[in-house]
C-alpha cells in the first residue's frame, strides 16, 4: 500500500507523511509541478493525495488528467484544499474525486479519511458475470461491457453499478448509497451521490438509462431491461 501525497506546502506535506507512517502507510511527497503526472504513474500508488491550489498545474486539472488515463485512472484521489464552499467540493467530484477535505484538517480526520478511501475503493470480491440488457459486468477482471464495447469505469463507478445490479427494482436513497457505496460520509452530501451518477449515467451511454431517477426518494435500477 502507497500513497502520493502532491502538496507544495513543506509543512503540511510533512504532517500528513508523519501521521500516515504512524498508521503503518507508507507515502511519498511531490511538490507538483509539469512532471506530476510522469511521477504519479512512475510511482503507481494506490492513492494520491491531491491538493486543489498547486502551482503550474491544477490539482482539478490533474484529477481529470489522472481520470483519462487508462494506467491511473483507478487510483483513489482524496482532495486537500483551502476551499471549503459547496461548488469547490461538486466540481472536484465531477471530475473524479473520491473525497474532499478542507484544510486546515484534523490529522486524525485525514487518516480515517485515507482508510475509508482505500476500503472503498478496492476492487469488489470476484464473483460470477452479470448480464442485464445491453450491460455485461464482470467482476472478476473488472470489467464492463454495453453492446460488447468496454466501458472504463473508477472503482467507485464500478462499485455504485455493481450494488445498483445487486439491487435491481429497489429503491435506494442517497444516504443509503453514501453508507453503502462510500462507507464513510461525514464531509461527503447527496450532491455527491449525483455527480457520481451522472458521469456513470454518462459512460454507460444507452444503458445509461437503466438507472432510474425518483423525485424526492433517490434512485433505482430497473427490474426489467
């Protein structure tokens, strides 16, 4: 287990490697800068710590980089930042993050964060293919299929369509896809759970369309293709 901590504050950078090592997780410091990307890749870590307000390049524009590349765009990401307002955290999600913390932080707060990140981004247990519709999952190798094209999903995306097969027809409010797909909510808001869903929907292209919207209520996914 690794972790890339890209934060230009040195003493910040130093906390969160400090607290982690002693939690038993092992991290690495970059500073940012253009070559961030080659050092992410280089580095392969299971998740990166990202701040938001990095100079050269963005920590929002790195996300997104991170999210369009087939090598890395499994890596969890957990944005650091200053900004604490509503519309900072939905654009951070809608471009693939999996959490948010608003400095200053709680080291202990970060290391919980860090844990359920890990936990939740995992790929899922093995088990056998399911098919329903246009839309063929395999768990086994990760992987999903709409009309035999596959469709590269965030572990996260993978995980929300794979609880949504498991239960098709029934209803699922946010909150109970906060608990049950991200496992750890304090900082996370339902607005959350809809930015997931729309890029999903997204992907997803025609099959898209199995995941139903509820007024009020939340989600299902369709009984009958």
């Amino acid at each position: 287990m690794k972790i890339l901590i890209i934060e230009d504050e040195k003493d910040i950078a130093e906390l969160i490697q400090f607290n982690l090592k002693r939690e038993g997780i092992a991290s690495e410091i970059c500073r940012g800068g253009r070559e961030v990307l080659a050092k992410i890749r280089k580095c392969n870590p299971n998740l990166v710590i990202l701040d938001l307000m990095l100079p050269e390049v963005g920590g929002l524009e790195i996300c997104r980089q991170l999210r369009a590349d087939p090598a890395t765009q499994n890596i969890a990401v957990l944005m650091l930042t200053a900004k604490g307002e509503e519309i900072d955290r939905i654009v951070g999600f809608e471009v693939g993050a999996d959490d948010y913390l608003t400095k200053p932080f709680s080291p202990r707060e970060l290391v919980l964060r860090v844990k359920a990140v890990l936990n939740r981004t995992q790929r899922p247990s093995r088990g056998a293919k399911i098919s329903f519709g246009d839309l063929c999952i395999d768990p086994e190798k990760f992987e999903v299929r709409v009309r035999d094209e596959e469709i590269r999903l965030t572990a996260i995306e993978f995980k929300l369509l794979q609880y949504f097969l498991d239960h098709k027809g029934r209803v699922a409010s946010r909150d109970l896809l906060l608990d049950r797909v991200w496992g750890y909510d304090a900082a996370l808001t339902t607005r959350t759970v809809d930015s997931h869903i729309k890029r999903l929907r997204q992907k997803l292209k025609g099959a898209g369309d199995y995941i139903e919207t509820l007024r009020g209520v939340g989600y299902r996914f369709r009984e009958i293709p």
